[in-house]
C-alpha cells in the first residue's frame, strides 16, 4: 500500500465504527504467552502491525501462533516447543519496534538468555531501556552490549528482588511483571505503573498461575512459581483509539458512536470530554460522541500517569481545542517532546504556542530543563489545508484528523505508521462518510 494520504476535509464525521483491544496491552499479553507450558487463547485482538510484529518474535523463537481470525479476533498461542532464534532474524523481523525488551524475562526463564537489537520507536521523547536493563541486572541478569544489540543471559536463573522505578513506567513495570512471576523468592516493586492495561496483564499472568498483590501507594508484589500454563483472556478495548475518534467527532463537528468502547477505563476522558462542551451517550455496546453543535469550550488539561489524563490522549484533543473558543493550555507532564506534531497544525492556520515553562500545578519533570512542553491553544481557529508528515503513531492520527477538520485538500505522508496502532482505520474513514483517496 502506499503511503500517501490524500484527504478532503470539511465534512463532519458521521456513523458507527467499531474498536477492539488495546494495542498497548495485546502485545504485552502475547509476550506472556511465553512464560506457560500449556497453549494460551487471547481474544479480541487487532488487526494492526504491532502483533504482527510480535507474531513474528514468537514464531522465530518456536511459538506456533494461529490466527483464528473475525469475529472474535482470537490468537491461540502454543508455546511448548521453544527454542532459541538467530539473533539476525531477531534484528530483521523487529523493526523499528521496542518490543523485543519484554521477551527478555520470559527467554531467560525458558532458555537461560535473549538478545535484545538495537531499538527504534516514535520520536516523541526519551524512552532509554536502562529501566529495563537495570531491572534485569537486579534479578542477577548478567548484560552485555554486543556490535548489533545487548545479549542477556542467566545460567543460574533469576532470583526475586526489591526495586522501585524513579518515574512509575508502564514499561518498566511490564518488564518486572513478566520477570518476576517465575523467579525465585518475593519481587516488591514500588512506584509501579497502575493503567489498566497493567491491571490486565496482571489478570492474564493470574490466569497463568501467577500470585501477583497490587498495594497501596503503588506497590506491587510477586511471589515467584515455578511454572506457569496458559490463559484465556479477552483484552480490555482500546482507549486510546475510543478517545481518538472521540477527539475527531469534536474537531469535524461530527458524531461517532464507537462501539466497543467502555466507560471505566475512559472516565477521565469523558469528564474533559464533557468540559470541553461534547455530548457523550454511554451504553451497554459502546459510547456516542458528538459534537453539540455550539461553540466548543477552552479548558486547562495536564497529562499524567493513571489516573491523570492520559498523554496518548493529548494530541488528538489539542486539534479539538483548535476549535475552541479562547485560551486552551495543555502541560505535558510524561514526554518531553511530545507536541512536535503540533507544527503541522499551526502549518494549517491553528495558533498554538509552546513554552518550557510548566504551565501547571503538577510536579513535572521536565520543568528546570530545555524542553518545550506546555501548549497555549487559541481558538477557534479554521484550518486550510496542507502538506503534512506523520512524525509518530498518536501525532500522525491527530494530523489526520486536522486533516479532515481542514478546508480544501491535505496531503498526509508516512501514514502507513498509523497502521501500528489503528486497526483498519481506512475502513472506518469510509464508515464515518470521510472523503479521502490513498495514492
């Protein structure tokens, strides 16, 4: 397919489109497959590249994954006949993506070492793998940094450990997860992550046989088992997709009923949802969200870790704001440079300034340092069409989105990256009356 998008805006998106699991926790949950015995079933899986990806990790080391395809979305993972893979194919079939960190506490547990290949992903700030690496160390992993990777090996096996992140990292948090449920003795793991998607996963190494407590004060401990089987598990919807569509319906003058969605993990969302002047219809299937046909309101935002306002939230909402009437400030509090996308949107006429300064009550990271990471959002403003290009997965849909907010017609190159994240999201253009061509 080619990677140009050519996109008529103006026309408010109207219709039913429909999401499933979250990309964020679906790979994860497949990587857990790695540490049973017994065959795991995941279902409500997405059609996007990330599980490809994945996909192909596992296969290369001996997993055999069945697609059993629509209307469930179901994977069934066998993972009995592990084996080593070449660190070559490793390389190759990884990509640009980060995934491959999280094999390794499963590949030390089943093989006694994995190889992790020089990382990519989207250039929205700094993302090292020290956490991952220095998680790994304290579980008595030996690492070493080889000319095309870190290979990591564990002959005499892991041994539980106390750890505590300095930021709480979903990612991290993933990695001592997924380490820690088969190493030997107590892991406690302070300042962890808490998002749903953890909380998920949590459920899926539970279904394995884990025993994992989830304390106060984000605490987190693992009481490491010898073995492991399998799971079945359906994968909690996507919220980050949910409030996308949600952020277009706003921004087009739309309305988009996006089945599939659930409230519990959105209530955050919806209460800016709300604020900002959109009228939402929570049901049994999904949630509506519409425009409600007046001016939109200006509002302050600051991203957070869960239960804050979620940063993967924040780009699309800031095209919405462009429509809003008067002095929108948005503070970043989790990525550091993660309003690059907002160029394009003023290369489409949206006044938007940005500060270093924090712009917000929240402790931020970021405050005494050269980042530029709070936005002032002035509106509303109409944007006009434009050249745009994709520079991550989250900005890349917000442009698409101003795109279809724009008078006239954008050009959107590199948005074959949207595909990592949104299943099938030209099907749902077509759904929601979108008028577009892909060169």
């Amino acid at each position: 397919m080619n990677d140009v998008l050519t996109i008529h805006g103006g026309t408010p998106l109207r219709g039913t489109i429909q999401v499933r699991g979250a990309k964020n926790f679906v790979s994860k949950a497949m990587v857990a497959a790695l540490l049973g015995e017994k065959v795991s079933i995941l279902r409500n899986v997405p059609s996007i590249r990330d599980v490809a990806v994945v996909t192909g990790l596992l296969e290369l080391h001996g997993v055999t994954v069945e697609d059993v395809g629509d209307p469930d979305g179901e994977l069934r993972l066998d993972p009995r006949n592990v084996e080593h893979a070449q660190v070559s194919d490793i390389d190759a079939h990884a990509g640009a993506s980060r995934i491959p960190i999280l094999f390794c506490g499963p590949l030390l547990h089943r093989l006694g070492q994995a190889f992790i290949p020089d990382l990519g992903g989207c250039r929205i700030g700094d993302r090292p793998i020290n956490y991952h690496l220095d998680v790994l160390r304290q579980f008595g992993a030996s690492v070493e940094k080889e000319p095309h990777g870190i290979a990591i090996s564990a002959p005499c096996g892991l041994q539980g450990t106390k750890l505590s992140l300095p930021y709480p990292s979903v990612g991290g948090t993933e990695q001592v997860l997924l380490t820690a449920v088969r190493a030997r003795g107590v892991t406690e793991l302070r300042n962890a992550a808490i998002e749903p998607e953890i909380m998920d996963l949590i459920a899926v190494l539970q279904k394995m046989g884990a025993i994992i407590s989830v304390e106060v004060d984000r605490v987190i401990k693992v009481e490491g088992v010898d073995s492991l089987g399998g799971y079945v598990h359906t994968a909690l919807p996507d919220r980050i997709e949910t409030a996308s569509w949600a952020s277009a319906a706003l921004a087009t003058g739309g309305d988009i009923t996006v089945m599939g969605a659930r409230q519990l993990e959105m209530m955050t969302f919806l209460n800016v949802f709300r604020k900002v002047g959109g009228i939402l219809t929570v049901g049994d299937e999904g949630i509506r969200f519409t425009h409600p046909g007046s001016p939109l309101n200006s509002l302050v935002i600051e991203t957070a870790v869960h239960p804050g306002f979620m940063t993967d939230w924040q780009q699309p909402l800031v095209v919405a704001l462009t429509q809003a009437s008067g002095l929108s400030i948005v503070h970043e509090t989790v990525y550091e440079n993660r309003f690059g996308f907002t160029q394009a949107l003023r290369d489409m006429g949206a006044q938007i300034q940005l500060y270093r300064e924090c712009l917000g009550g929240l402790p931020c990271r970021f405050g005494q340092r050269d980042f530029k990471h709070s936005a002032v959002v002035s509106g509303p403003t109409k944007l006009s069409a434009a050249d745009i290009e994709v520079p991550d997965l989250r900005g890349g849909f917000s442009h698409l989105i101003g795109a279809l907010a724009a008078e006239g017609t954008s050009r959107v190159r590199g948005i074959g990256l949207i595909d990592r994240g949104y299943e099938h999201f030209q099907e749902k253009l077509d759904a929601l009356g979108a008028h577009y061509e892909r060169d």
